[in-house]
C-alpha cells in the first residue's frame, strides 16, 4: 500500500515518532512517503532515506494556505491511506477523497471545532498510557481512540552518569530566551559540572552568558548521545523529550512554555511530574531560583525520580492501529 505520512513540523517530537512508524511500516513492504515542514522537516531529512516533502509551511499560520497546499499533496500523492500526525486540516480533505485515516497525537479536548475534525479520523492513536491521562475524552469519539503507549527510540544506557549538565528548549526560539537565561545563571553555582546548552539559532547570543564550563550547541544531531550519560536534563518538557529522558533514567526539570504559547506542554510536564518522572515547574516561578534548588537536591541525591520501563511494544501498537485503520475503510467499502 501507498502510505502518506503528513507529520507536523513544530519541533522534533512528532518528527521522531512518524521517522519510527514509517521505518516500521516500510519493513512490511509498504511503500512510505513523508511530509514535512520547518523544524520537523530538518530533522526527519537528516534520519529519512525514503521519499520526503517539504511543505513549505510555517511552523504556524494561513490556515488558507495550509488547506491549498496538503490538498495539492494528496491529489499529487494519492495513497491508500494517511497517517496524520496532528495536523487536524487532513482530516476533512482525506475524508473529501475517501482515503482512510489514522491520527496520532498526544493531546485531546473537547472544544467543539476539534471534536468535529476528530471524528473524521478512522481512528485515533494517542501514544501515551491511559492511567494517569489528564486530557478530556469525549464520548462522542471514545470508540474511535487507542492508547498505544509512548513511542520513543531510546539509545542504550550507560551505567555510569557522566559530570555533565543538558539545557535545551529542543526547536529554540526567541521566547525561549528568558528560560535559557535563568537556567544557565541557576547552573553557574554546579562548577564541577559541564554544561552543555543546545540552543539552536539562539547559540550566538546566549555565548556571552556562560563561564568556562559551559558550552553552546546549534546542531541538535548530538544530543541524545549526550543526554544518555548526563547528570541531568533541564528542559521545556516536550511529550516525546521527557518519555526519552525517563526511559533512559536521566533525571529532568521541565519548565514548560507559558500557557498562551503552549498550554499541552504545562499538562505533560505535570503529568509526568505527578508519576514521579521529572520535577517541574512553571516559567513564572524561573525568578525564584527553583532550577537551582531541584538541581541541587537531584545531583546530590537528596530526589531520586522514577524511570519508565519501555519495552519497545508502543511501536509495535501504533503501526497495528494504523494498518487497522486503512483496513477498516476498506472492509467497509467492500460491504
């Protein structure tokens, strides 16, 4: 089958996941094409050796624009059937086409104008645990979501933890420059810890903020080498980066975007923070040097958090519902 993968491109987690599921699904032979756009696209083009597209879209915008181009995409591509990684505009076009669909995300609400786009879906995956699951599930699409667990590819451990310290704000922009400000003068008291600051296009300006342990960053290529035998991980608490850093037992302080920006990611963190996988805290308390406290208590073991056991089976669950989903479709048509 023709499979299109339309992943959304604001930063790297849904990126990693869709890089996965569609690697899964051409070991079954399908035949795989991704799409892409801004931060999400550079980072699938550096993995991907298949077909790949970019959209050319802004991280956010026209919605006009958006609707023009994935409709072009789709009538160019014509798949069998569409993975949608939270990109809710797909859903009434692949409906319009009769093409069936699979939507993976990590968020839910019952604003009326989404349910509307969610119950085009064939199915919904929701790749994390349903214990603990702070969002609303409606009924009016209860039957069409399946929890699949966290999918993240995690490298392996390292028994001994390196004196090492990573900041990083993932896709950086200029609103994540007051939390890369505080982190690094929080840190400057850790002298006998490097610190290692992936601040992308911010690298230049932030350079005359650190001291003779602390280096900068630009190309997140390395990151996940070097977060898996750091100390710790002071982060802004994206779905997939803090699964990664509690599969990989790597303690983290999540200090997630405010809640105009980003208001899922103030969820997760506390989520995530309430199953005893990181600390947290919101960016109005950064003036109260919390960084520096959590990071001291957790370097000195005075908090010792928990680590999520993945097994590697959330992909397995995410690519049967996905081939669920083209499948059903089908069977209906056939009726």
């Amino acid at each position: 089958m023709k499979i299109l993968v339309v992943s959304r491109g604001n930063g790297f987690g849904h990126a990693k996941r869709d890089l996965l599921v569609a690697q899964r699904l051409i070991q079954l032979n399908h035949e795989v094409i991704i799409a892409s756009y801004s931060s999400g696209f550079q980072y699938i083009q550096r993995a991907y050796s298949g077909p790949l597209i970019d959209l050319e879209l802004p991280s956010a915008g026209s919605s006009a624009e958006r609707i023009l181009k994935l409709l072009d995409l789709i009538r160019r591509i014509q798949p069998g059937g569409i993975v949608v990684d939270e990109e809710l505009l797909v859903l009434p076009l692949a409906r319009s086409l009769g093409i069936p669909t699979c939507f993976i995300t990590n968020w839910m609400e019952d604003e009326q104008e989404t349910l509307g786009y969610l119950h085009m879906a064939d199915r919904i995956a929701i790749v994390d645990q349903q214990e603990h699951w702070l969002f609303p599930t409606s009924d009016s699409i209860r039957e069409k979501l399946h929890f699949v667990g966290p999918v993240v590819e995690v490298p392996e451990r390292t028994v001994a933890r390196e004196k090492k310290i990573i900041i990083t704000s993932g896709s950086a922009t200029i609103a994540d420059v007051p939390f890369f400000k505080k982190a690094i003068a929080d840190l400057n008291g850790e002298t006998d810890y490097i610190k290692l600051v992936y601040s992308g296009t911010l690298t230049r300006s932030l350079q005359r903020l650190g001291d003779e342990t602390t280096q900068f960053i630009a190309d997140p290529g390395s990151f996940m080498d070097e977060v898996r035998d750091s100390s710790l991980v002071v982060c802004r608490g994206g779905h997939t980066t803090l699964w990664e850093l509690a599969s990989l037992g790597v303690p983290a302080i999540a200090v997630p975007r405010q809640e105009e920006v980003n208001p899922y990611n103030i969820l997760y963190a506390r989520q995530m923070g309430e199953r005893g996988y990181v600390r947290w805290l919101e960016e109005s308390e950064l003036d109260q040097g919390r960084i520096a406290t959590y990071a001291s208590e957790i370097l000195r073991g005075q908090i010792q958090l928990q680590t999520y056991a993945y097994d590697g089976t959330a992909l397995d669950h995410l690519t049967s519902c996905v081939l669920e989903s083209f499948s059903l479709q089908l069977a209906e048509k056939l009726l």
